[in-house]
C-alpha cells in the first residue's frame, strides 16, 4: 500500500511541476483540500487504464500528434457515434432557432415598434424559461431516459420557433420565446448526459467539445437561412424554418440506444433522491460551477445577441452600420471562431485537464472583448471577430464534462440541468442590460460589461476541482 502511495504522489508531482509541460500550457496550481467546492474523490489522476494523453510527455511532437488525433472518432463504437451525432445535430438545431431571434432582431425592432430594452427582454425570457426547462427535462431524462426526454425537448423548440413566424403582438412573440426557452434548456441537459455517460473516460471532453461545436455551425446555418430568406419573403417566413429539427425525431427513436449506465440503474429500480444535491461535497462543487456558468454565460448572452445589431445597426442607434450582406459575411467567420473554439478545448481538456484551458479561455475572452467593442473600422471588427468568437464561447465545451463529472449518476442528468440552466436564468439580464446601457452608450461600450462577467468566471474557473479521467457511476 506504501508503495501504491509513493507512485500516486509521484505521479502527481509529474503533471504538476513546470518542467512536466515543458511550456506547452500554463501551469496553475490545483485546488487545495481546504478550496471550496475541491471534491476530495476527484484528483488528478486518470481513470484506470485510460489511454488519455497526458501532458507529462508533450515535448515530443508524435505526442501532439496523438493528442489532436482523430482516431478516436474512427475507433468510436455504434452506441457512442450515435450519441455524439444525436446530441450535436439536436443542438446544432436548437441554435439555429436561438439565431434566428437575433439575426432578425434589428427587422422586428422596426416591424413592432420596439426599444433595444424591450428587444433584450425578450431574449432574457428566453434564457430564464431554459433554466426551467433545463430542470424540468433533466428531471425526466433520469426518470424515463436519456433519448424520449432529448426527442421531447427537440419537438417543443422547433414548434415553437415556428409558431414565432405567426406572432402579431409583442406578448405572443414572448410566449413563444418562452416556450422555444423551455425546449432549449432541456436540449442540452439530455443530448449532454447522453454522450457523457456512453462514451469513454479519456474521450469524452473531445465528444463533449464535438457536440457543443455543432452550436457554431447552428448559429451559420441561421445566418444563411437570413440571407436566403429575409430580403425576399420577410422575416416571418425565417422562423418557419425553425420546425425543420423535429424531423431528426424520427431518425433519433429508431437509431439511438439508450446509456448502458442509465440502464443498469433503470433495473436496479433505484429512487431519484434529490436530497443528494444536498450533501456537502455535491452541494459545494454545485454552487462554484453554477456561479462559473452564470458569469460566464452572462458574458456570452449579453455579448453574442447583441453583435449582429452591433454590425448592423446605424451608428446613430450604436451599431456600426454595416450592409445585410456585410453583416451576414462577418457572422459567418464569427462562427467558423466559435467552432474551431468549442472543437479545440475538448482536446485540450482532455489532454490539460479541465481547469486549465477554461481560465485561459475566459482571461483571453475579458481582454478581447472591450477592444472588439471600441473597434470601429470594419478591418477591425473582420480581423477580431474569430478570436472573439474563439476564446469568447469555446469554454461551453468543458462545461458538460466537468458538470457530468462532478455529480453522481442517479441524479446526474438533473443537477447537470439545474447547475448549467440556472446559470443561464440568472444570464438572462445580460441582454436587457446591454440594450439598457445601449440606449446611452451605445452598444459596443456597453460589451465592457460582458469583459468584467468573463474575468469574475475565469477567476471562479482556478477554484474548480479537477475531474478529467473521471469514469462515471
């Protein structure tokens, strides 16, 4: 036992000391036993016989190259491909129907006579009914399963962002908003604890960071939807497009198992106890990552559904007054920025850890920000836009790994929803108050106020525990 001691803390000391990277990553110091939140059965240490790569041996080039490779994808078992194609067209298609709101904002502020304060508002009731919905299908996915709980979630968003091409009052267009809300929470808790808990310990940050990159390539395919549609038919003709994902129902009942996991506890018969969030370590490791999340999403929200008004919007109302098409060309290579973000960080968390790569990711986000925000050249706003889109969402990627990790399984899909939805709920000013500090300062000063919420979650990120490696109950 001595001796299985010795290698542990020898072990550790290898991952931890500067020379163990060689300079390949920053090297912060873990959370001490004492840290609040620091969950004493989560270490460093990888699961048993994992084959994640680990930062001890990255000086060498072949290491880099296994750790970018993509053979896990190619090695990925029927159960796991399906979970990852499952999970990230369902969210992929959740934001396209988020996307559509703002990349159509600046239309429906004129065509109902709104103010940038009642357009942020709306916005906001939908980030508060995801925080509901986010509960309310995480309760479900552990109570009947991962996959009825995913498909249900997937038919509320897209026919209420249907239903938001037949709004004529600000109230209907809220409601269903509001509805699209509910389906967008629970969209990401289940399609989230789907892939978490099929796919294995040292590939599951890279599925995870797959799955939540898909949001990118949503948010370009709502972009291109706009172009194609919005100058010909309307922007009511836009939001019908939004009930296209209910067909990946269909393909999602006949092709897609459920976890092995959830199955073996399904048999067991085992009680969902709710009284478990409550015990010490759960509770703590809650809060922490729940207040991370707000800070970090009330970053994203207030800044990402405000940007497409930013480019378009006259300078008179505090936008930078750029064409439709110019717009719609800047987005799009924002997006290809939020892509390559979410898709990188699942290898760099699977091969840096957790903690790491979401610090640096907010720290570079709080510093880009304001700079992005004062810009007024259009080579500026072109040059910036990817690497605010970069370092500014790719952190989302780790977010599901650490949450999935950090709870026990009997209520992991629940406390993965509540923890990552009420972060969204409380977000759900950002919008509002961006478009409130908008009416006097314009919209690009007021992006300083996302800066300072990206440092608060790089800050709260140093006292996280560390989880990769994890194999989940």
């Amino acid at each position: 036992m001595a001796d299985s001691n010795t290698r542990a803390k020898s072990y550790t000391h290898q991952v931890t000391t500067p020379e163990s990277v060689d300079g390949c990553c920053l090297v912060l110091p873990d959370a001490s036993p004492g840290a609040f939140g620091y969950n004493r059965r989560v270490t460093d240490l990888p699961a048993p016989q994992s084959s994640v790569a680990q930062p001890a041996a990255l000086s060498s080039p072949l290491n880099f190259k296994r750790i970018f490779s993509f053979d896990w994808l190619r090695d990925a078992t029927p159960p796991e491909r399906s979970s990852l194609i499952a999970g990230g067209l369902g969210w992929m298609l959740d934001a396209m129907d988020v996307m559509l709101y703002s990349l159509v904002l600046a239309f429906l502020i004129r065509e109902f006579a709104m103010d940038t304060r009642t357009a942020g508002l709306l916005n906001s009731l939908t980030l508060v009914a995801s925080a509901i919905g986010g509960l309310l299908f995480g309760v479900l996915a552990d109570r009947i399963g991962r996959i009825r709980s995913l498909m249900a979630s997937i038919l509320v968003y897209a026919l209420a962002s249907a239903a938001c091409g037949f709004s004529h009052t600000i109230p209907q267009l809220a409601t269903f908003r509001f509805i699209l809300g509910l389906g967008m929470g629970g969209e990401w808790t289940t399609g989230a604890a789907l892939i978490a808990e099929t796919w294995r310990a040292e590939h599951r940050g890279k599925a995870l960071g797959f799955m939540q990159s898909a949001y990118a390539i949503g948010e370009a395919i709502a972009a291109l939807v706009v172009a194609l549609i919005l100058p010909h038919f309307g922007w009511r003709p836009v939001f019908l497009v939004g009930v296209l994902p209910a067909i990946l129902v269909f393909w999602i009942q006949r092709q897609v198992p459920e976890p092995e996991l959830w199955k073996q506890r399904a048999a067991r018969k085992e009680k969902v106890l709710f009284r478990k969030l409550l015990d010490k370590g759960v509770l703590r490791n809650g809060i922490l990552a729940t207040s991370m999340n707000a800070f970090s999403m009330f970053g994203y929200w207030g800044l990402f559904t405000w940007i497409p008004s930013y480019l378009s919007l006259p300078p008179e109302k505090g936008g930078r007054g750029l064409s439709l098409v110019t717009t719609t060309t800047f987005f799009l290579v924002i997006c290809f920025g939020k892509w390559l973000g979410y898709a990188l960080f699942g290898f760099f968390s699977d091969a840096f850890g957790r903690r790491k790569p979401y610090f640096l990711y907010l720290l570079i986000a709080a510093a880009l920000v304001p700079i992005y925000g004062m810009s007024r050249s259009a080579f500026w706003l072109l040059a910036l836009g990817p690497f605010v889109a970069f370092f500014g969402t790719g952190y989302f990627s780790g977010y599901a790994a650490i949450a999935s990790e950090l709870f026990p399984g009997e209520i992991r899909a629940a406390a993965m929803g509540l923890s990552y939805n009420i972060g969204r709920g409380l977000s759900a000013v950002a919008p509002f108050a961006v478009g409130a500090l908008a009416l006097r300062y314009g919209i690009g000063p007021a992006f300083f106020l996302q800066a300072g919420a990206f440092l608060m979650a790089a800050l709260l990120a140093l006292a996280l525990p560390e989880t990769r490696g994890q194999t989940l109950d």
